[in-house]
C-alpha cells in the first residue's frame, strides 16, 4: 500500500474573477521508504500539492488517501490529528517555536500527542542525537545556525513518529555546507530506517540526491523519474 | 507547556509587555485608589452620623415623626431604656427630648432643632462632647446650660457664658420661653447638623416645656457591629410593637443612599477603567496575532488543535494581566495603605466638605476581600479581552498563515 496516493487531484482558486488551476489532475503515488523530490518552477503547484498531502489544504477534486485512508473528506478536527500523528512537516524558514529550546520543540509534538514526559526526554535526546545537535539541546533557535534550526525542526517532525515527512524549499535558506550536511543526515535517516521523505524544491543539490524526482509545470505532473 | 510557552511568549517583547502592564498597574490604582478614598468619605460620613446624631436606631411614638409634636411621647422611658440595654449587641442607649426652638440673642435668631439630653448616658449614643471647640459639655452643675456650633453661635453673635432665649412649643400647644447660657460650642464634620441643633439637659427642656416626669420624645441605640442593627432593632419591635422603631436608614434616606451606592459606584468606577484596559489589552493580543501569524499556522500545521491555540492565547494574556493587575494591586495596598493610616488632608475643600457632612481629612478604606475581587475583575477582563484576538486567530489557515510574511 503507497504511503501517499493522490488520484486526478484538482486544486483550482478563483483569481480576479478567474479561475486558476494551482494543480491540474495530479495523480502520484509515494511508497514508503522513498526519497522523492517534487520540482518545478515557481507556480508549477509544488507547494499546492505538499500542502494538499499535508492536509492544510483542501481539494476541489479528486482523492487523497494516506497510508490508505481518505483524507480529503475529513472535517478540520480530524486532519489536526491526523497531522500530529501520521505527517512530518519541515519548513523553508524552519519554524520552530522561538520561546522554546532545541529539546523543548522536540517534546512539544510529543507533549501534544500525549507522550508521557519520562518517554519524552528520552525520545528527544535520540532525536538530537541522531541530527547531530545533541549538545545545543538547551539552546533556543534564535542562538542556533539556519543549518542547526533545520536539523531541530527535522528531528521535530520525527518525533511524531510520522508515516511520512513533507519538506517544502527545506534547504532554501542554508548555504551549501548545511544543505549538504542536512540531506547526508536525511538520506541516512531514510537508508537506515526507511524514512519516506518527500520534498518540493527547486534545489539542484536537492534533486541530485532525491532517488525519485517528479517535476511539475502548470499543475501537472511532466516527468516522473519512477515512471521511466 | 502551554502555560510555559504562554508565559516565555509574554516576555518576547519585553518593553510592549511593560508598556501594558504598567497601564494596567496604573490603572488600577486609579480605580482602587478612587474607590477606597469614596469608601473612605462614605463610611466617616455614615460613622460621624451614627456616632453624633442618629445612633443606630431610635423608638419613637408611632404618632411622632409626622410633626415631631411634644405631645407625642414615649412613657416610661428609663425602664425601655434599661430593657433595651440588656439585648445583646446594644453598647449604648439614651432618651432625648426633642423639640423646634427658635434661640434668640440681642443679635439675631435661629430656627433649630432643641434635644434635652439625659446627662447619665448621653455619652453613650453621641461624642458631641469631643466635638467642643470651646467650653465645656453640659453638666449638672451649670444651670440652664446650652450648647451650640460654633457656626450658630457666630450667627447670633453669642460668646461662651452669653444668654439665650429659647422659644418652644410645649405638649400643651403654647409657646414658653426659657433662657440658656452658652457653656459650650461644638464643631462637627457637618455644618448642616452644627446649623440645626442646640443641646440642653433633659430636665430642663422638660421643666420648661411642662414635659411628664419619665417621658422622653426618643430613645436612641448604638449597636456594634453595625450590621446586627436590623436584628437588634427588630427584638425592640418585637417586644414593643406599639412603638415606632426605625434604623438609620430609614431616619436618613441620603445616608442609606451613600451606603447603598458608594460601593456600587466605586466598582462602577472601576469597571470603566478595566473596559479601558480591556481595550488596551486587545489591540496588544492583536497585535500579537499578527506578528506571529506564521508562527500560529506552523502551530495549526504540526497537529496542535485550535483550542489549545485559543487557551494559549487566553493563557498569555492572562499572564500579561496578572503581571500588571499584581503589580497595581501592590501599589494600590501601598498607596491605600500608607493614606489611610496618615489620612488625606482635604482642608483646601474645608467648606465644601462639611456643607455636605464628609469630614475634610478623609481615611481611605479598603478590604483584603476587595483587592481579591479585583483580582478577579482584572482575570475576567483579560479573559473577555483575549477572545476577540484568539477568534482571529482561529480563523488562520494554516497553508496560508504559514506564507504570511510575519
């Protein structure tokens, strides 16, 4: 069963009276393990489709099913809980919660799924371990390097335990060290324990890493690596 | 860690936070301040009054307040008098004779209300005798002994040991005249009294009137503490429902009416000043939201459920107010506090003061209840004041809050 399964998604807005196609009958299917790359132009729909998969964002039609369930046609109360447990979200502008340190980010997620405190900590130190920050765990975001936030909000959306892990434009504002360093650490985390990362991005450094890349252009779907 | 976040998220801009705070705190010692020194003037007006004129409740006959007529009397005064001083919570009784004079001197006239006070217990019901600016108080051993304010004795251009002439319409309908000497002037916190009244011992208001031996036109008790009155005041009636017994409030309309609505206005009063702060208080949250709209999308967007953004932004508003509403409560003991026990010398507004019976030094009042429920006041106004800007940020989208450039 593919972790991600949009089928002839549409996603059309009305602007100045008109309306646009942000994606265009988009069909994709992300197995687990993958480590894919959704790339494109700006307005190609990338971030559109992220975001639909994510479930922030509604579709006109068509179906979207995670890890088998339809989440197109739950209410907003159920896609907030479907996201807390079952979807990893990294940033381009990292977005982690500025009052609170490396650890505490971590917790949060896990504070909100009601993860006991004990399990917590204990699950918080692997993950900043395993992104390679353990020892700036008590350190706020805003004394942290764009390379190190990312490496947090990474460990972030892991925390959650998630089927998979979206990251739109993540290596967008690193320079080329932090963004090698990031994705080494992301390929590894998806080599070691099958991880599916899906990214959207239009970072070269990005695609030449990405096992599958899917390029889109005017909300549609005009290569798939996979596919040849 | 909603609450840590809520409450680290208070200090993220530190100066805005103080800003509102201080306005708070500021604030609120405006409305407590203004509130304990009304509470202040109310309460030394009800207690002047209660203390020099009204006791807590007087007996009358049933027929007397129509025309404050002599021949109205109570009989048998002494015996009430000993029966209603053995009811628990009464700490002082006395009978008066009372009746409408006009004093006479070669200089002028006045049209006053004359007591005949019993000399044994008077001191129980009235401290006029440490209102004496000049003088003694009455004794029994003066003869025909007077005293006056010191306001009617100007108008009449009388000193100490001058004579008066008293007109007084006797039980009987006549008008007899009786001649006083000053012995005394007394000056109270209100000049409406000191204008109305002289005093006289009972036995000569009642030799000079043909009064019956043991009859007095009024008793009148003190209670403490003062709200056993009506309990107290209702045994009198019970034992002697043929009498006319009244409390204070219903011998003084306006005091109960300051009574009543001192209070009422007080938190009034303040309830404009947290309206305001209220105010102040959502336009800071809005722009709170707005700031932080990514960071509330990113919220929305990692699973954390609407509520819990609402409660947390309900929680830091909450702390921003508790920060500012402590620290005013603070002030406000220290201020109330130091005020009333050096009193607020008002003496520029002497006058105006005693025309309308508040004493021109006034003695702030407040209670431990009262700061608690201001407290509460300032944690319901935050309340009230964080839903709008919360509602806001509710209705975020997620997918677009997380673009927005804040």
């Amino acid at each position: 069963m593919p972790v991600i399964d949009a089928r002839d998604v549409y996603k059309t807005y009305e602007g100045n009276g008109l309306p646009v196609h942000a994606v265009n009958g988009i069909s994709l299917r992300v197995e687990k393990g993958e480590f894919t790359a959704v790339i494109g132009p700006s307005g190609c729909g990338k971030t559109t489709l992220l975001n639909m998969v994510g479930g922030l964002d509604s579709i006109t039609s068509g179906e979207i099913l995670i890890g088998g369930t339809r989440i197109d046609s739950m209410s907003g109360r159920q896609l907030t809980d479907f996201r807390l447990h079952r979807i990893g979200f990294v940033f381009q502008a990292y977005n982690l919660i500025p009052v609170l340190t490396a650890r505490e980010n971590i917790e949060f997620i896990m504070e909100l799924q009601g993860v006991e405190a004990a399990e917590r900590a204990v699950r918080s130190r692997e993950l900043l371990e395993a992104v390679g920050i353990a020892e700036k765990s008590d350190i706020r975001p805003g004394k942290l390097s764009g390379g190190q936030q990312q490496r947090v909000a990474v460990a972030r959306a892991l925390a959650s335990e998630p089927e998979f892990v979206l990251a739109d434009e993540p290596t967008a504002n690193l320079d080329s060290r932090a963004t090698a360093e990031l994705l080494d650490m992301m390929l590894e985390m998806n080599r070691q324990s099958g991880i599916t990362f899906v990214f959207a991005t239009h970072d070269q450094r990005v695609i030449d890493r990405a096992r599958r890349v899917v390029a889109l252009d005017d909300g549609k779907v005009v290569s798939d690596s996979a596919a040849r | 860690m909603l609450w840590h976040i809520a409450w680290r998220n208070v200090w993220r801009n530190r100066l805005r936070s103080l800003v509102i705070a201080s306005a708070i705190a500021f604030g609120l010692l405006g409305g407590v301040f203004s509130y304990a020194l009304m509470m202040g003037l109310a309460n030394q007006q009800i207690r002047g009054t209660l203390r020099t004129e009204l006791g807590n409740f007087q007996v009358h006959h049933p027929e007397y307040p129509a025309d404050r007529d002599l021949r109205y009397a109570l009989t048998d005064v002494d015996a009430l008098v000993e029966e209603i001083r053995a009811l628990p919570g009464v700490v002082g009784v006395s009978s008066r004779i009372v009746g409408t004079a006009m004093v006479s001197s070669a200089e002028g006239t006045a049209a006053v209300r004359i007591a005949g006070v019993d000399l044994e217990h008077v001191g129980e019901i009235s401290d006029l005798a440490e209102k004496l600016v000049e003088g003694e108080y009455l004794s029994a051993d003066e003869r025909i002994p007077m005293l006056m304010s010191r306001e009617t004795a100007e108008d009449l251009e009388v000193r100490l040991r001058s004579r008066v002439v008293a007109s007084v319409v006797s039980p009987t309908g006549e008008i007899v005249y009786g001649a006083f000497r000053v012995v005394g002037l007394f000056e109270t916190i209100n000049s409406v009294f000191d204008g109305a009244n002289v005093f006289v011992t009972r036995e000569d208001l009642a030799s000079l009137t043909g009064f019956a031996a043991g009859a007095a036109s009024e008793v009148i008790v003190r209670v403490q503490p003062r709200d056993t009155t009506l309990e107290v005041a209702a045994a009198v009636t019970a034992a002697h429902p043929e009498l006319l017994v009244r409390t204070w409030r219903d011998l003084s309309p306006l005091l109960q009416l300051t009574a009543d609505f001192t209070g009422a206005f007080g938190y009034g009063f303040l309830a404009i000043i947290l309206t305001a702060l209220g105010f102040g208080i959502v336009n800071t949250m809005l722009m709170v939201v707005m700031e932080r709209t990514r960071e509330i999308g990113m919220l929305m967007a990692l699973g954390m459920a609407r509520a819990r953004i609402f409660w947390m932004l309900l929680y830091e508003t909450a702390f921003l107010s508790m920060v500012g509403g402590l620290a005013g409560i603070v002030l406000s003991v220290a201020v109330v506090g130091y005020t009333q026990r050096v009193g607020l010398n008002l003496q520029a507004w002497s006058d105006g003061f005693r025309a309308i019976g508040y004493d021109p030094i006034v003695y702030p009042e407040s209670s431990t209840a009262f700061y608690f429920q201001v407290a509460g006041m300032v944690l319901a106004t935050a309340f009230i004041a964080a839903i709008y800007p919360a509602r806001r940020a509710l209705k975020l989208l997620p997918a677009e809050a997380i673009r927005a450039d804040t």
